[in-house]
C-alpha cells in the first residue's frame, strides 16, 4: 500500500471509480458530513456516502484549489459547480500509520450549496443508487 493517502484519495477521485475507496479506508473510519448531525462509523458505510458525494461532486469542474498536509492529516479545499451554484468546501482527512484514512470530515459553504448537496445526497441514497 503507498504510504501517501493523499495520492492515493486524488487517484481515487480522478478515476472517479469509487471502488479504490476499500483499500484506501481502515474498517473502523468514521464519516462527518456535513449535513448529517452523527457520525457515520465504518468502511461499508463511509464507502457508501463517499460513492454517492463522487457522483454529486466529482464532474469536469471539480478541483482541488489549496491542500495543507501533515504526517498524519490533510485538509484539501475544493471547488466545483453544480447546478449553477458554486461549492465551496474542504475535505479534512486523518490516516493511521499504515496509510488507512480513519476519519474524513467534509465541510461545505454557501447555505444554498448546503441545501442543493443535501437535497442531491439524500435522493442518490434513498433511491439506493450509490454505484
């Protein structure tokens, strides 16, 4: 496994194949997003609300604009626009020291952008269509 998770979660999201996100996430990860109040704990979970933020978020204008990375964290800023409506938001990624993410944290700004990405979000993992 490439001791860099930062490498390795861009490559997961150029391919925009969110199945690298096994092999990238320890069992036990936990997922805050931003619109939900608790914690999502666990690979197939996080796996889950990361695939369907991939299919929100990840299109032609998706990029990351400014990353701070320390031995064991990273917080990636990104940009991207959909539906007309700029995103602003942050990726906040803890790993462990074989290179498993243990916790992702995402952040995101205006309040529109909040309320479209959780409008999409709940529609995507509702319908059960995560693939």
């Amino acid at each position: 496994m490439s001791a860099n998770p930062v490498a390795r979660w861009h490559q997961v999201l150029e391919s925009r194949d969110p199945r690298g996100l096994s092999a990238l996430l320890a069992e036990a990860v936990v997922f805050h997003s931003p619109v939900m109040h608790t914690p999502q704990v666990g690979r197939a979970l996080t796996s889950r609300y990361l695939t369907a933020a991939f299919r929100v978020f990840v299109n032609d204008s998706f990029r990351y604009i400014r990353e701070v990375v320390g031995p064991c964290d990273a917080v990636l800023e990104f940009q991207v626009e959909i539906d007309g409506i700029e995103v602003n938001g942050v990726d906040m990624l803890r790993w462990d020291e074989a290179g498993r993410i243990v916790e992702v944290k995402v952040m995101l700004r205006p309040l529109k952008a909040i309320d479209l990405i959780h409008g999409k979000m709940a529609a995507l993992l509702q319908a059960g269509r995560t693939t």
